[in-house]
C-alpha cells in the first residue's frame, strides 16, 4: 500500500502543477479523490472491510460527472 499511496500523491501533485503552468493556455487539470470504495482491489488490499462503509463506485462517478455538468471548477 505504501507506493500505492505514494504514487496517487505525486499524481496529485504533477496535477497541481501541469494545471498552474498551463492555465495561461486555457487547459486545466484536476485530480479528485473519491475516498474508498466497494471494489474487487479494495478488498484485496482489506479483506475484512465492510461493504456497507464503502462508496458504489457508481455512486463516485455520478458524482463527478455532477460536478462537471454544473460547472463547479470555474475555469
């Protein structure tokens, strides 16, 4: 889990910076989060997690695409 963890960091991190050094040029970069979820790695990783404290990944997407639709990042 470690470099797991470590490379969704530095994802988060070139994301940052890909999206302040291209702003000027109107492309933009986000990177969300969508905190554990009820899926086939999670529970490789934490066999013993319980289903019902877990996000649908469904759910996860539906929600982004919420976002996007109502245009909640101002560009």
């Amino acid at each position: 889990m470690g470099a797991y963890g470590v490379s969704k960091a530095g994802l988060d991190h070139l994301t940052r910076i890909f999206d302040a050094e291209l702003k000027e040029q109107g492309v933009r970069f986000i990177a969300i989060d969508p905190g554990d979820m009820n899926t086939p790695m999670h529970f490789a990783a934490i066999p013993d997690a319980d289903p019902a404290q877990l996000r649908d990944p469904r759910d996860s997407a539906n929600g982004i695409l919420d976002l996007i639709a109502a245009k909640i990042f101002r560009w």
